[in-house]
C-alpha cells in the first residue's frame, strides 16, 4: 500500500455502557427536573449496540418498527415508567412493552428534561427553526451552563404579524390532526418570542418576565390560558399564545439529537447506525371544526 494511503482504524462497536457515556456528555442527566425519570429502562450494558432507533414516544407501534428494524437499543423522548408502577407484568401494556424490548433484546433509554435543558435541547431546536436571534434559557438551570435551562427565548431577524408568524410554526412542524391554535390579534406585531417543546404553560411567569410577544408551547389549558390572555388585555395584549402538537414540538429535536449522538460515538471510536422513528406518535386522529363563513 503506498505511504499517502494509509487504510483508517475500523471502528469499534459501542456497548450500551458506551452509549449511556456518550448521551450523559449529550445530555447530562443532573439537568433533569426533580420529578423527571429519565435514564435506562431497560437493557445490560456490556451488550453491543449496532443500531439505534430514536422516538418521541416508546409506544406499540415505534416498539414494532424498533424490533423489525433489528434495533439493539430505543432511545424515547419520553418515558415510558414517569409514574411509579407496582407490576410490569405483560398483561399491562407498559408490562408488554418491557417484556417485547426484552425479549427482543432491545434496551430503552429515555432522554426527557435533560434533553429539553441542554444545549441543543429540544427548545434550541424549536428557536433555531423558527429563526430567532440572541437566544436565552426562559429559566436558567440550578446547576448547570449559562446556555442550560427549560425553555428559550430570543428575538426574531424582523418583525412578523402574528398571522404571519403562527404561519411559520405551522409550516414547521409535522402535520397533526390538532393543528396550531392561536391566541391573539392576527395583525399584532411580534419579535420577541418564548418557546418550549412540550406542556409548557407552568412558565408564564418567566415569559412575561422576558416581555415576550409571543409564547409558542404545546398542551395549553383553558384556565391558566384564559387567565394570562385577561391578565393580557389589560396591557398591550402581550404575550399572545400558540399553542402546538406536543409531539410535534419535540419532533423537531430527534434528527439533531440522532446526529449528536453518532457524532459523539464516532469521535470516541465507535460506530453505529443511528435512525429516526417514522411513526407519528400523536394520540389525536381527527379534529372537528367549524366552518368558516
């Protein structure tokens, strides 16, 4: 073989040890919210891990495409065991999924508010779509970077209507039965804009705080919307509200996510062939609505 032709080391296969090494660096399981439970699920971590799959959520169906796939190790947004369970016994479905991932010799790992607090986090890919400039945690972490913390925000290139802007966010996520719901004056100016992926209406008080146009989140409820949205008009109308697909919000992380984590590996040596779910993991089929005259 000539000199300036030297062959590259093959790459090493991960363990699951390994993997969980590289997603703590990712995504550092001390930025977690106290009532999170994020980690491994499941899974032996001297195993080889040849393929992963990533998913929002460790449901039936993303279990089937991870099992047919030949996947060594799901790696969900959410968790599959948030709420404490006496029994994991297959005659319940959160039983069923465990024993399937077992048998199939897949593990489960779950990234949740850590990955939503982390640098690249799930809101950092929400305000890196959407365009925003000068971006900020909405809450700063306890313990942990000036970049860290739940939530974003930062101020748009230009501004937008609202119309115009809730246009973008539509535009951008997966198409979802609930589509985008907005609160506010369509012709109101926006600039400044929060957002957090997921159930996001426990932070209103630091989206005011942050005297934000707009607050893009999933999961709204009537009362504490209603509530800001009074509070709201009695100013300038600010901040006004969209409101998004949980799913869809955090949709938007996993192929960065994917490709964080395979860069990770690959710089430590390993390989692994890293994929995104195709499943559209919204609970929600179909919507009514009333027909505009």
């Amino acid at each position: 073989m000539p000199e300036d032709q030297v062959q590259a080391p093959e790459a090493d296969v991960p363990t699951l040890g390994d993997v969980l090494l590289a997603a703590e660096e990712l995504w550092p399981e001390s930025l977690a919210e106290g009532w999170d439970a994020p980690g491994l699920v499941s899974g032996r971590v001297d195993r080889e891990v040849r393929r992963i799959l990533f998913a929002v959520d460790p449901t039936r169906e993303v279990i089937d495409e991870a099992l047919e796939w030949g996947a060594d190790l799901l790696l969900t947004h959410h968790p599959l065991l948030l709420k404490p369970v006496n029994s994991v016994a297959a005659s319940t479905f959160k039983g069923e999924a465990v024993h399937r991932l077992i048998e199939g010799g897949c593990a489960l790992l779950t990234v949740h508010t850590n990955g939503d607090s982390a640098v690249g986090g799930v809101s950092d890919v929400l305000a890196d779509a959407f365009g925003l400039r000068h971006v900020a945690p909405l809450v700063p972490a306890a313990e942990g970077l000036p970049e860290e913390g739940i939530g974003r925000v930062g101020d748009l290139p230009e501004v937008l209507s609202l119309a115009d802007f809730a246009e973008r966010v539509f535009s951008i996520l997966p198409a979802v039965a609930g589509g985008v719901r907005v609160a506010g004056d369509p012709d109101g100016l926006v600039r400044r804009v929060a957002v957090c992926g997921g159930a996001g209406d426990g932070l209103f008080d630091a989206v005011r705080a942050q005297q934000a146009d707009v607050y893009v989140t999933a999961d709204l409820r009537h009362h504490p919307a209603s509530e800001l949205r009074e509070r709201a008009a009695t100013g300038n109308g600010r901040p006004y509200l969209i409101d998004v697909s949980h799913f869809g919000s955090e949709w938007l992380w996993l192929t960065p996510a994917a490709n964080a984590l395979e860069n990770v590996l690959t710089d430590q040596g390993f390989a692994a062939d890293v994929r995104v779910s195709g499943v559209n993991t919204d609970p929600w089929d179909f919507v009514l609505t009333p027909g505009l005259k």
